[in-house]
C-alpha cells in the first residue's frame, strides 16, 4: 500500500496493468486533453466503480484534468439503499459527485411501454446525464464500457439491427461540444470485475427487472459457450473490428 496525495492506493501488478492499458487507451484515441472537465458515470456496478478509481489515481502520460462522479438512480431500490451506499462512498473518497433520485427505470419497465424498456430507459438516462454533463461544464462524458461490452455491441448490433457497428472509444456529440469516452475499451471484463474483488468496493445490485433476460445477456452467455472451444473468441472479434476488409463485404442492395 502506498500514498499519493494524502490517498491510500494498491500498487498491485494488477492495478499497474489496468492503468497501463487504460492510458494507452486514452492516448491512442485521444479521450483526455489538458483542462478537460470530466463527468464519469458511476451506476454502482463493479465497472464503473474501476472506472473512477482509476481515473482517480496518478496520471503518468495523460493530461490533468477534473472529474465529477455522476449517479442516476433509476428507481428499482424502493429503500434507496444503494444510492446511500453510493453516496457514502463518494463522500469518504471526497469526490466531486452529483446524484439523483428519479423513476426513470420503474417508468420504462411500465405497462405503457412493455415492448422495449431497455431503449427508453437508457434514452432517458442517458439525456439526464447530457443534461448535468452541460450544468457542471463537462466537455468530456466517460462511461465504463469495457472491451467485452464492445464485442458484444457488435454483435447484438448484428443480430437485432441489421447493421455492423459497435461503441466508440471516442464519440463526438451534440456537434463537438461534447465527447463520449470510454477509457476501459481495452480491459477485459474478467480483470476489470478481478480488481473490483481486490479493492472490495461497496458494488450494488442491479435491480433492474430485465437486467437478467436482456440481448446483453443472450449474447454474453452464447460467447460463453463458444469460449469453451475457443479462449481467444472474445479477443479475435475484438481485432477483427480492426482488421476490416470492404472488398469482402457484400454491396448494399436495394432488393435486400
């Protein structure tokens, strides 16, 4: 265990990994630029909890720059428990957070809308979020989404939507005014979840009632399966992505 700034950090081989990969991924598409203002979303899962830690600690090549934590509770927990777990955290650690209290989740899960919860819950979240990045002079939004979560993007992208897309480590919106950026794009789900474990942050429950029958899940568990006959599944759709070849690719057809 050692001191930076008055904080307490493991320097553990697996943190110098992390910080490693997640340098090299904010250097490689350019997610960080000097003075930028950050809001970093914290949901409370394992994920986004790495997220913050890291982007906590001492930088050795990316820019300074400042952070906000930002937590939209969608209303599942009744109780409210996980948002005081979460604020008491945020609070220890004296981080600059903003939290809300919303029904945005029970909202989209209702009888009105039963077809597609999952879109109008993360459209509506995501516009709070737009909303406070504006409120708090944030030109950068970073989200936890890992290297799993983009192979994964593609591939429901692929089956449910017709089309070859996945997230982007760098997303321009709103005309440039802002940025998405996903710092974890080149971490492995297995090691960001390892890290979690190792720091034993207060992670909550995803209360959600689609968290556990969601595509996300369907395409989880199906790489799952071909895993067992192919450990580098994951790793080879992930370069592929790279590796594009649209002399391959058949032709837009207008009969199609």
């Amino acid at each position: 265990m050692v001191t930076v700034d008055g904080k307490e950090q493991k320097d553990t081989r697996l943190f110098r990994h992390l910080k490693k990969w997640l340098e090299k991924a904010v250097m490689d598409f350019e997610m960080i630029e000097e003075g930028d203002r950050v809001l970093v979303g914290l949901s409370g899962g394992a994920d986004s909890f790495v997220l913050l830690d890291l982007l906590d600690s001492p930088m050795i090549f990316v820019p300074k720059f400042s952070f906000v934590a930002v937590n939209i509770d969608m209303g599942f927990d009744p109780s409210y428990m996980s948002y005081d777990t979460l604020g008491k955290h945020l609070r220890e650690n004296n981080y600059a957070y903003v939290m809300e209290k919303t029904d945005i989740g029970v909202a989209a899960h209702s009888d009105f809308n039963k077809k597609n919860p999952c879109f109008l819950c993360s459209r509506l979240r995501r516009k709070r979020i737009f909303e406070i990045a504006a409120a708090e002079r944030c030109n950068k939004i970073a989200f936890a989404h890992h290297r799993d979560d983009v192979v994964e993007t593609l591939l429901i992208n692929m089956f449910y939507g017709r089309e070859i897309s996945t997230m982007m480590p760098r997303q321009r919106i709103f005309g440039g005014r802002m940025h998405i950026i996903r710092p974890l794009v080149y971490l492995r789900e297995e090691l960001v979840k390892k890290y979690c474990r190792e720091r034993q942050f207060p992670v909550v429950e995803n209360r959600c009632p689609s968290a556990k029958t969601s595509k996300r899940i369907y395409v989880k568990n199906l790489l799952d399966e071909l895993t067992k006959n192919n450990k580098k599944i994951r790793e080879n759709i992930f370069k592929a992505m790279s590796h594009v070849r649209p002399d391959y690719l058949l032709p837009l057809s207008k009969k199609m």
